[in-house]
C-alpha cells in the first residue's frame, strides 16, 4: 500500500547506538517515540530511551525502579511461571513486567535531521513508585510560555498519564498522575478553547468496549472532566484493534486536524488523521479511510518489534508537517508531509 509520507532519506535518524547509556552496566535497547518542540532557535526531540542489561543467554532480564535505582530481577526462561512470547512485556508469578525500563531524553538540531545532545544533557527519570517501570512516550505542548509534558507512567499500578511542566528545560515541575490507569496516548491543544484547556487520552479496555480515543476538557490543565469517547476502532480497517492519539492536535480553518496511530489484529501500526470542531471538539468532522503512512521501508519492518510508525512529536512550517516518528520499536525517523494534502484525504463523517 503506497502512502503520503515524503520519508527523510537519512532514515533512520538516530538508532540505539547513537545514544550512550543512563549508567555503567546498561546498553540502549531501543530509541522510541519522540516528542518533538522548537526552543531556543532548534528543533528538540524528546527521546523515550528503552535499556537494560546486556542479554544473558537463557534468561530474561527485568529491570525495575526502586529507590531512585535500577534493580535488575534474572528469571530463567525455562521457569514455568515465566510467560515471555512477547519482547516488550513478559509475566512472572502472575504479574506483568516490562523488558526495559524507560527514561525521555532530549537532542537538539539545527537542520531538523541530524541532532546531538546539548553541552547540559536533560534526562528525565520516573521518581515515584507509580513510575518504577519507566516513563515513556512523551507528548510536548506548548501553551502561552508553559510546556506541558504528557507522558506514559508505568508501574506494577498499571499505565497512567503522568504530566510536568517547564518554562526552560531547567527547572520541571512534577505534577503527579493527571489521568489513572488504564490510561495513555495524551495530548493537549496547544490552545485554550472557550477559555477551558483539552485533551485528547486512550482508555483501555479488554472486556467491553475497546482502545478508542476519547477527549476531556479542564479548567487548569491538571483536573480533566466531561470525557467523551470521539474516535473508534473500524472492522476490517487498518485500525481495527486500536486507536490512539498522536501529538497536540494541529490548528487549520477547516478544524482541528490530529495524527493519529491506528493498529489491527496483527499488531501493524500505521498512521491516519481525523478532523475536529474549532469551537466543539468533540465533533469529529471528518476520518481518513486510508492511512497517510504505512510500515514499508527496512527499518519500519524489522526491530525490536516490527511493523510499526508510530509518531507523538511534529514540527509545523507552514502546509509542510514534519513527523518524527519511531520504527519498528527501535529507530527514530523522519517524514515530511503537506497538510492540505492529509486534509485532501479526510471523508466527512
């Protein structure tokens, strides 16, 4: 299936090696998922970066975050109350765990393609017991002089969306869980709206309902209500299993234009786009049938877990929307599109 994306041919821009690791003993396992802002005369990514032990042959490896430190538990792969058929998550004893523990970590350009770490790195940690299996996926929004961070708190809790918020990239405030477990994928318009703040999130259920996209509304930034469920999976559609925002929803007059990921049964992660309300949000407009991007190239095929776009960071110029984007689980890429054209693709609802 042919798409729209205008792939960077540097693809990929940044891989596993290309990033040292948090301390001695470890190694980056994967570079997923950046949140992407413009600060300082550059454009930032704000790496989720996935590390562990070196693999030891015939175990598996679980690192966990307990009192500001990793703690790596080893668990032969032949113990029966192990289950490990899938790379990211393994249960051990009848609880899940995650196969590498997640911190974000921000790189700068000047050109948008080849970026280093600043001369003062900025790491971000999990630092509470809601985030000892790692922070992970950030979604930047930048409102009035705030940025609002949105991130994905994992513990043995359940996943959450965690939120902190800077004026600098020096000083974070941590404001706590804003939205509990089973709960990720958020974004904030990056503009107030009738003087309240939204959200775009994605509940997850297994047994009644599914993984749609919902969308809430608050006074502060931290206290959401009047959640409301605008977005579904579609049988037989590429995003027949799971749906999920991408970043900060993109301001047009046609309506409020979001990048969404979108998964079917067999776990292949491409990306659409829907389109809503300026003044009600919470009326779609219009969806994609197809989606904008598919995984095709090498890269977006094979890794950690293949098949897989999946973007929470874009850079606006204009019609020209830059996504960053993760591959296959483990590699950061780029591509460029045209607005008009993605708004070009939308079918009224």
């Amino acid at each position: 299936m042919k798409d729209i994306a205008r792939r960077f041919p540097e693809n990929p821009i940044l891989v596993p090696r290309d990033i040292a690791a948090s301390g001695a003993g470890l190694e980056v396992i994967c570079l997923l998922n950046p949140g992407a802002f413009k600060f300082d005369e550059k454009i930032w990514l704000l790496l989720r970066v996935a590390e562990n032990i070196p693999e030891k042959e015939g175990f598996v490896s679980i690192p966990i975050l307990k009192n500001g430190k990793i703690e790596i538990m080893e668990v032969h792969l032949d113990d029966p109350e192990l289950k490990a058929s899938d790379p990211r998550v393994v249960n051990y004893k009848g609880s899940d765990y995650l196969t590498t523990l997640s911190h974000l970590r921000a790189v700068c350009s000047t050109d948008g393609i080849h970026f280093k770490e600043p001369k003062n790195p900025i790491l971000l940690f999990g630092n509470t017991y809601l985030e000892q299996f790692g922070i992970e996926d950030c979604r930047i929004s930048k409102i009035e002089d705030t940025f609002y961070l949105t991130y994905t708190a994992v513990s043995s809790n359940g996943v959450a969306v965690g939120l902190r918020t800077t004026k600098d990239w020096k000083i974070f405030e941590e404001k706590g869980i804003i939205i509990p477990p089973h709960n990720k994928d958020c974004a904030i318009f990056e503009e107030k709206i009738n003087n309240k703040f939204y959200a775009l999130h994605r509940p997850s259920s297994v047994e009644i309902g599914g993984n749609f996209i919902w969308i809430a509304e608050s006074p502060d930034g931290l206290h959401w209500g009047n959640h409301q469920c605008i977005v579904k999976t579609r049988e037989n559609y590429w995003d027949s299993k799971r749906v999920g925002a991408g970043a900060s929803p993109i301001k047009t007059e046609k309506g409020w234009l979001e990048i969404y990921h979108g998964a079917n049964e067999s776990h292949r992660y491409c990306l659409g786009a829907f389109l809503m309300d300026l003044e009600n949000p919470a009326k779609v407009l219009s969806r994609t049938e197809l989606p904008i991007m598919v995984p095709t190239e090498e890269y977006e095929l094979n890794g950690f877990f293949g098949e897989v776009v999946f973007t929470n960071g874009h850079i606006v110029e204009g019609d020209k929307l830059t996504i960053y984007y993760g591959a296959s689980d483990e590699f950061v890429c780029g591509a460029v599109f045209s607005i008009s054209e993605i708004l070009s693709m939308l079918v009224d609802l």
